[in-house]
C-alpha cells in the first residue's frame, strides 16, 4: 500500500493506494474519468441509481470518488462514490454508489473499493451505512462485507421498490 496526497479546494487529504493481488489499482477519482463513471452508471441505473453529470462533477471535487483502474490499460474497473459524513454527522459514512463492470465481478475490486473508502475516513468516523433496493443481487455483497440490515423503506407508488439499510462498524475494536 503507497500514500497519495489529494488536494482538493482548501484542504488536503492523504489517501491510501491499494493494489490487488489481481492486478487492480484504487485511486482517487480524477474530472478524466469522468464520461467512463458515467457511461458505467447509465449501464447498471437499476441496481445503483442516477447522478446528474454535474452531481458527479462534484462529488469527484469533492474527493469523495474513488476508480479502480487495470493498470497498464488505463481500464475502468469500477468505482465507489461514498462520503465518512452522513447527514453532517461526523461518526456516519455513507456509500452511495459502488459499481463494477461485469468482468471484475466477484474478483474482489468492490471490497478493495470498500476497504480504501473506510481506510481514507477520518478517524472519527466509526459507521458506515448505505442503502440498496431489496430485489438485486448487491445486497449478497453487503451482508458478505458485514453490513448489518437496520431498517427498510419504500418507494413511491408508482416505484413501489423496497430498499434496505445497510450499517457496518468500520473501526476494529469499537463497539460504541
């Protein structure tokens, strides 16, 4: 694991680079990657949802997007859009979209993505939660990562779907 100094608006943030034993690199998300971010969410909108172009635009500023790419190709393996503040609470992260293109399922790019997501939080983030629609296959991920389903919620009528809320401790040792 190597260290990445990201500099974003008036503050700087140290970030871990996490390399997988398959040959994935995790890194910030960059402006560069973002018509691929885009173009992997438009493929998969039911199972992760939609964010504006401008949305995107911000959460990448924001720093609170992390790509993985195979090296050597430049390929977009995947990408994690999360946050280690929920609601303005400091000690709640939230993951809002994880999304893998279908060649990199199940090859653990999703959890390395997780992992450098609860690595780079701040310290007094100790939860982190998501919430993900019950009739798809990622909540089979979420309770393999540990995630505990809390509570669940339903759309609107015309989107009846029921989606569950999902929370893990992130911090070994903390049960408060």
């Amino acid at each position: 694991m190597s260290q990445l100094v990201v500099h974003g608006g008036s503050h700087q943030a140290l970030v871990m680079v996490c390399e997988a034993r398959i040959g994935i690199v995790v890194r910030p998300g960059t402006q560069a990657d973002l018509p691929r971010i885009d173009a992997l969410q438009k493929r998969h909108t039911k199972q992760v949802g939609f964010l504006h172009l401008a949305t995107l635009e911000g959460k990448i500023r924001a720093g609170h997007v992390l790509v993985a790419i195979v090296p050597g190709t430049g390929q977009l393996a995947g990408y994690l859009i999360g946050n280690d503040q929920y609601f303005k609470r400091d000690d709640v992260g939230i993951i809002y979209q994880i999304n893998i293109e279908q060649a990199y399922r199940r090859s653990l790019v999703a959890a390395m993505l997780l992992k450098t997501q609860f690595e780079r939080s701040a310290w007094g983030c100790k939860l982190y939660c998501c919430w993900c629609a019950q009739d798809i296959e990622a909540n089979r991920f979420w309770e393999a990562m540990g995630f505990v389903p809390l509570a669940f919620r339903t759309g609107s009528e015309r989107r009846s779907r029921t989606h569950i809320f999902w929370q893990k401790r992130i911090r070994s040792g903390d049960t408060t």
